[in-house]
C-alpha cells in the first residue's frame, strides 16, 4: 500500500535546479493525491510559462515511480499566486542566509548595513562620519563602500591616492585611515572618474570578493557598510552573504522620502535582515543665531521609526561643513567635533552602540575552557 510519507520523502528529492532546495521546503507542492497504487500531485511553479518546467515534471515522475507499490504517477502543473511567490522567495532567501558560506568577516563583529531607498540623502557622508564616531568610542571599526557604481569614501576620508594591495597569503589588505580599516572599489582604480559599467551578477560578485577576500581584522567590534541605494543585487548578496548584518535606514525629513526608504526596510525584512533603526539626514537648518529652518519639510525620520516599530537614532541637521570636510577629505566629525551635524552623529553612534553593543568574547564556550584551564592549573 502506498504511503504519504513515502511520496513526501520522494518529492524532498526533487530540488528546484535554481533555488537550490526541495520543492517540498519550496511550497511547491499543493496536493496530493494517492488512490489505491494511483499517485497524483498538483506541482506550483513560480510562473506558468517556467523554463524549468519539463525538467521539475520529469523529476517528480521519476522520482514517484521509483516508490514501492506506485503503479501510475499523474503530475498536474499550475502557477503560483503572487502571495505564494513571495512567500516562496522569503524561504530561499531564508534557507540561502542560513547555509551561506563563511566570509573573512568575524561571526562577533557587528556588521551594520547604512542604507536608504534612494540617492542623495547624504547616505555616505554619514557612513564615514558613523564609523568615526563609533571608532571614537574606542571600538574598531571597519567601513566597507559596497556603493560598487557610486563609490565616494575615498574622498571623503582623504584616500584618493591610496590603492588595496595584496598581502603574502593572498587576501586583499584594508586601507586604514583614522583609525578605520577601509575598502572600496575606488581603492582598485587608478581614476576616481572611471566609470565602472558591470551589471547584476558582477556587482553581487565585489561584494562577496569584498567579504571573502579581504583579510578583515578578527577583532573588528563593527563593520559599517555604506550601501547603494535601493533594493537591488548587492542588498540581496549581502543578506545571504551576512547571516549577521543588521540595517539602519537613512531618510530625509519629507514624507516622500520617508515611503521611499520604507522600501529598503521592506526588503531586509523579507530577506530576514532585522532593522535596527533609522537616522533622519538633512533635518533642517539652524542659524548661528538660533532660528530654525525645516527646508525639506519635517517629520520623515520620525514616521518612519514609527510605521518600522524602531527608533530614531537620531536627526542630523544641514551642515555645510560636511560637504567641505568630506571634499577635503577632513570629515566633519574629526574637523568639527562640536558643530550640530558631528554633535548629532555623535549622539546616533552613542544611541546605534547601546542597541547594538560590541559581542563580548566571552561566552559560554569560552567560559568553560577558562575554567577548564584553572582546574588543569590547581590540579
């Protein structure tokens, strides 16, 4: 007699050639149906029109045949809905995170993605002056550029001449800078103005040569990453790449920006990437005399953190040493300490480091060889 548990078993040995899992895990599998020595499956490819299709069918045929007491195998083919192919996307995403290989990264280091769903919300110039003030407080921190198109760390941490070099094992050295251990693409050039013109699947690949292949310091407390904006292939590489990256989202005060870059905050979730919180960039202007001008509206940073259920780890105000100090390469929380925008970057360091503290390395498993060692000492 034929038994569901067989067929189950059968069908985990269907792998989706692309996804890389069963389409058992997959949801693919909708019904089935066994009727004496009989088995029917309804099978729910992405799309009606998949590539895959013959392939996936012959492999269920093949498969089910294979089963004791299966006489005749009926596959019946349909398509997802659009809630289904999300929900199916999220379990890859998921499975992909979880399996993903070792980078160079230390699993204790706080890996920070700084992120925003559109360009020109001032997104790097507060990656380099984060990563300062989180060094200030006494961590090590490293600052990865993963903007691959639209690099600009190296300026504006005053690494124009700089270039990566390889060291005797291979493995690609950080630049360091201000205490900061620092990559970037722009660090491969020897133009700044050379446009690098590569598509999806290269993009994704710096970044994993970026994690991989650079030999990134094991006591690294954080790694901030300036990101490009939107929700593209290096945010999908990241989240599979990093099982440990966290986001924080960087918005403008106008409530446009703000449904914007709820975009961003979307995709991490559905790629399992928590949220951590968001800054608010460009949070009016304020006059030597004390008078105060929202120019680009108010109340974005804030909406934000609400509809994400985070907080608003802070509001940088407009500040036109931050451009000067970041085309000098002199940022503004080295030059200018005590100006409102490092003041305010200052204090969302301070506000990102409580939430998310350095990993003692002191856990457990530590804890019980220290102890281990004593004893071995005393006796």
């Amino acid at each position: 007699m034929v038994q569901l548990t067989d067929i189950e078993a059968a069908l985990r040995r269907v792998i989706d050639p692309e996804l890389g899992a069963d389409i058992v895990d997959l949801g693919m599998v909708k019904d089935v149906r066994i009727d004496g020595s009989a088995v029917t499956v309804k099978v729910a490819l992405t799309i009606a029109a998949c590539p895959l299709r013959d392939q996936i069918e012959n492999e269920v045929l093949r498969k089910l045949r294979a089963v004791p007491d299966v006489a005749d195998v009926k596959v019946e083919i349909g398509a997802m809905t659009q809630t289904e192919r999300t929900e199916l996307m999220e379990r890859a995403r998921l499975r992909a995170r979880e399996q993903s290989e070792p980078t160079m990264v230390h699993p204790n280091t706080r890996v920070v993605a700084v992120s925003s769903g559109k360009g020109g919300v001032g997104k790097s110039s507060l990656s380099a002056n984060l990563a300062l003030a989180i060094s200030a407080q006494g961590h090590r921190v490293g600052l990865l550029d993963a903007d691959i198109w639209g690099f600009s760390i190296p300026r504006i941490l005053g690494l124009g001449g700089a270039r990566l070099e390889a060291g005797t094992d291979g493995k690609i050295i950080p630049a360091e800078t201000y205490d900061l251990n620092v990559v970037s693409t722009g660090l491969l050039l020897d133009d700044e103005d050379t446009a690098l013109m590569w598509r999806g699947l290269m993009l994704s690949k710096a970044l994993e040569q970026f994690l991989r292949d650079v030999a990134w310091p094991e006591n690294l407390d954080y790694l901030l990453l300036d990101m490009p904006p939107g929700t593209g292939d290096v945010q999908m590489a990241l989240a599979r790449l990093l099982p440990q990256a966290e986001m924080v989202v960087v918005t403008t005060p106008q409530l446009a920006a703000q449904k914007v870059a709820a975009r961003v905050a979307d995709m991490a979730r559905r790629s399992h990437m928590p949220v951590i919180g968001v800054i608010e960039n460009m949070s009016g202007f304020t006059t030597p005399g004390g008078e105060h001008y929202p120019l680009f509206g108010s109340g974005g940073g804030n909406a934000l953190a609400a509809d994400l259920g985070v907080e608003l780890l802070g509001a940088v105000p407009i500040d036109p040493r931050v451009a000067e100090g970041g085309d000098a390469g002199n940022p503004v929380v080295v030059a200018e300490p005590d100006s409102p925008a490092a003041t305010a970057v200052t204090s969302a360091a301070k506000s990102l480091t409580s939430l998310l503290p350095p990993i003692a390395d002191d856990g457990c498993s530590a804890r019980l060889t220290l102890v281990a060692e004593q004893l071995a000492q005393m006796g």
